[in-house]
C-alpha cells in the first residue's frame, strides 16, 4: 500500500476527514490540495513550477464550452418544473391507466420518465409527483411504503436519462464526448423503465389489495377527450425532447446548443401554459445560479486536489492498488461499483464524479474498458444514492412534502426494494457491455489484413523502377523526369568507363594525390 510513501494515501485520508467534519467539499478539496502542495515542494516531491498549472487548469474549467450545458439544461428542468407541464401529464396518464390496478403507479413510473428526457432533475420530478400522486393514492388505498416507494424511484430515472446532468459531468472528467455518453445511456434507461413496470406489474397480479384501481367517478370515462388530453400533454414533450436529445444524435447541434434549444422550449410550453411570468423566470434564474457556481465551485476545488495528488504520484498508488484484484476487469467493476455504492450514502453525486472518477478513469483505461461503459455504468449506480436510506436525497424530498401521517419509516422501508431494482440494472450492465454499446455510432468493420497497397510502376518481389523509353539507362516513373544517374541535372552523362578486358585483372586504384576532376 505504501509502495508509491505515505503522502497519497494521507491526502486522501486527509479529504475524508474534512467532509466528515461537515467542511464545504470544494473548500475543503481546495484546502487538503493547497496544503500538501506545500509539503511536496518542502519535501522534493515537485518543484515550485509544478503548481504554476493549477491557475491554468481553473482558466480552463471556467473557459470549457462543454460545461455551458450545465446551465441550460438546469434552467430548463426549472422552467418546466413551475410550468404545469406535469400537472397535466400526470392527471392525464393517471386517469388513463387508473381503471387497472397499480395504474397510478404505472402512470408516475412513465410520466417520470418523460420528466427526467426534459429536466433532468430529481428534485423537480420527485417533490411534483410527490405533491399530486401522493394524495390521491392514499386516498384510494395504496399502500404507504408502495406509493412512496414508487415516485421517490421514478424521480431518480432522472439520472440516467438523458440530457442527465450526471452523464455531462461523467463525460467532461473521462474526456469522451457528451452525445456519446446519451446514446450510451438509451439502453439502461429502456431497462431501468421496464423493470419498474415489471414490478407494478407483478404486484397488481399477486397482491392487487396494495394498489386498487380508481373509482370510476374519479378516473372518468375513457373517451376522445380523455385520449387528447393526454396528447395534447405528450407530443410537445416529444418535441422538446427531439429538440433536446435529437439534434445532439444527428450531429446537428453541441449539446450547449441543444441546451439552448431546450431553454427556449421550456420558454415556448411555459407560455402554452400561460405560465410564464417574471417571478417563474426569475426563480428558475436562481436555481440555476445556485447549482451551477456550486458545480464550478467543486470542480476548481477537485482540480486542485487532484494535481497535487497527481504530483504525489497517487495516480499511480490508486492503479497499483486497484489493478491486482482478482477477476481482471470484471472483478475491478465490481470493487469499483461496492465502492462508489458506499460512498454514495455520504456524498452527492457531484463530488463522486469530480473527486473519484478522476482516480478511477487512468486504471479503467489500463485494463481496457471502455469508457463510455464504465461512465454509463457508475450513472447506474450514482443514482441509488438518491434512494438508500438513511441519506437519500430523494426521500429528503420526499419527506418534506408528505403529510404527517406517512411515517419515515415507511419512506425508508418503501425505498428498498427500488434500490435493490436499481442493483440489478448495476449487475446488468456489468455483465451485459452490449446494453450500452450496442447504442454507440460504429465506424465499418475493416480488416487490416486485407488492406493492400499497390504504388504504380512497382511490382514483383523486388523494388525496381520501371525502364527509361527507348532503352535508356535512366528509370523513369509516369509523370515524373529523373535526373541522368551519372551525372548532374541539366549536364551531358560522363561517358561510361569501358570494364577491363580481363575480367581477372583489377581495376588500378584511383590516384588520390590530385584533386577529382568534374567533367
């Protein structure tokens, strides 16, 4: 453990510390970084100069198009959250699927689906779905643990999702294009989506009393008017979504751009709404505000930290370490996984992806995963740190807008069965690559064996040059004049030296006491 001294692994001990004493993470990543930079300047690690990058790597943060997209897509899902727009899906799609039982259930799994491809935001799914869905399943009979359970999950789909705001920040750290990491992730969303369903589907068939279906008087009749509402709910989503997601995959626009792009949809549906207002505008703003310095904020602080660790050679330390486990990439994924699983309970997503994934993409890369896989699959796992108990954002926000008669306890207890879901779509990407490549844009196949290269004028087993015309002495290629090859460009050839007539007799040597003759 100590074959690479004692410093990296007391930096990082040291950042544990810091977090644990309820210290800022970025000041605290700043602070840990700055002050063993002076002890490896003290202690010879490095030189004075090394540290000279550190306020080119802060200009770069703060200069990076990339992160642009942070701002937009944030603003956007704050927006569309204050918009009405899943008000009306949900109430739609509700009544939809409420003549069969679990269908409200059914209904918040996909309306937070379609939430999570335009905000990206688990705070705005879950608190929405919260504050309508909530009451009214308990009013009809839905079990506490099962409702709550159910939209604190959907709301964490959100994650995975794209435009999710952990894969542009996973993308950034593992230097892989952002429209990649989305189309990575359509495959683990589609599974994330069906295993949901599958379990509503599995309770409504054998245990049908934890979530009854509506009264007629309340879901209404299934007509024309019905259908439309719904739609009249989907297809500017849809639009949306395609301005989002769909110029990104067609190459058509940056996903700055189509951050853009979405910021005016949100602006175009809000007004639909007859929503939009300056106070609307004026919130979203400071959400966006908030998030977005709290991101830069990190990311400086992490930069720090990790140039520093870098010069300790804990890079190094941490590939030493994690490249002997046992089972080779798969046994690596696994560790890396249980690992991130448990600093999930302590940390935001954000901070894991700024403070490990730096650590962990070098040793990834070594054993040959790729990295578009590996960023999809730590997203996976990334978003049960919304859900497990004690510590779950999600069940945070939860808990803030349910009554008081839904106890914590069912809360947590409702949450776990989600989360073992959610590991099993871990262990499904593990051992399924497939699920996120088969996404990924493939150049054709070309077998270097069969490449062959055919230069005119060359053939045979050896390298010659094809005649003069007319028999000359001189090798010409098509399209190209050489110069005589005894003698210089422009000149007469020397006449050739006549061979000896006795082939037995040498040549006499040539007379070095006067200086060559050109002709």
């Amino acid at each position: 453990m100590f074959d690479f001294g004692i410093i990296p692994p007391a930096m990082f001990l040291g950042m544990v510390i810091f977090m644990l004493y309820g210290f800022p993470v970025a000041f605290s990543l700043a602070s840990v970084g700055l002050f063993f930079g002076v002890i490896g300047i003290a202690t010879g690690h490095f030189s004075e100069a090394f540290l000279q990058a550190l306020p080119l790597r802060v200009f770069g943060i703060v200069s990076n198009d990339l992160l642009l997209a942070i701002p937009f897509f944030t603003f956007m899902g704050a927006i569309l959250e204050r918009c009405g727009l899943a008000e009306d899906l949900l109430e739609g799609t509700g009544k939809l699927f409420g003549a069969v039982p679990g269908g409200l259930a059914y209904a918040v799994i996909l309306v937070g689906a379609v939430l999570g491809a335009i905000t990206g935001t688990v705070a705005a799914s879950v608190i929405t779905m919260g504050v309508i869905s909530l009451p009214i399943m308990l009013r009809y009979g839905y079990n506490p643990r099962l409702a709550t359970g159910v939209i604190a999950a959907s709301g964490t789909i959100t994650q995975v999702i794209p435009p999710s705001l952990v894969l542009v920040v996973l993308a950034d750290q593992l230097g892989r294009s952002v429209g990649d990491m989305y189309l990575g992730a359509i495959g683990p969303s589609i599974l994330q989506v069906a295993i949901f369903l599958g379990f509503i589907l599995f309770l409504s068939i054998f245990r049908p009393g934890l979530m009854p279906p509506l009264p007629k008087e309340v879901r209404g009749e299934f007509n024309w008017a019905l259908l439309m509402k719904v739609l009249a709910g989907m297809v500017p989503s849809i639009i949306l979504i395609f301005l989002v997601l769909g110029t990104i995959f067609m190459g058509l626009a940056t996903p700055t751009e189509a951050g853009a792009l979405g910021v005016v949809g949100a602006i175009v549906l809000a007004a639909l709404h007859r929503r939009l207002t300056w106070p609307l505008v004026r919130e979203a703003m400071t959400s966006t505000m908030h998030i977005t310095s709290m991101v830069v904020m990190i990311l400086i602080g992490s930069t720090c930290f990790s140039l520093v660790f870098q010069g300790m050679d804990g890079s190094r330390w941490i590939e030493h370490m994690l490249s002997g486990i046992p089972g080779g990439p798969v046994g690596f994924l696994i560790f890396v996984n249980l690992f991130i699983f448990v600093l999930a309970f302590f940390l935001d997503f954000f901070e894991i992806a700024f403070i490990v994934i730096p650590m962990l993409a070098p040793v990834a890369s070594a054993l040959g995963i790729d990295l578009i896989w590996f960023g999809v699959l730590i997203c996976v796992n990334m978003q049960t740190s919304f859900m497990h108990p004690p510590f779950g954002f999600a069940l945070f926000y939860l808990r803030s807008i349910a009554s008081r008669d839904v106890k914590t306890r069912d809360i947590y207890m409702g949450a776990i069965p989600w989360v073992v879901m959610q590991l099993i779509l871990v262990a499904i990407v593990i051992f399924w690559p497939q699920s996120v490549t088969y996404w990924l844009n493939k150049g054709p196949a070309v077998d270097l064996n069969t490449i062959k290269i055919e230069i005119p004028g060359f053939g045979g087993n050896q390298l010659s040059l094809p005649p003069a015309p007319g028999g000359g002495s001189t090798p010409q290629i098509p399209g190209l004049t050489l110069p005589p090859l005894n003698g210089l460009p422009g000149q007469q050839p020397a006449p050739a030296t006549p061979a000896p007539a006795n082939p037995a007799q040498p040549a006499p040597p040539p007379d070095l006491s006067q200086p060559p003759k050109i002709n």
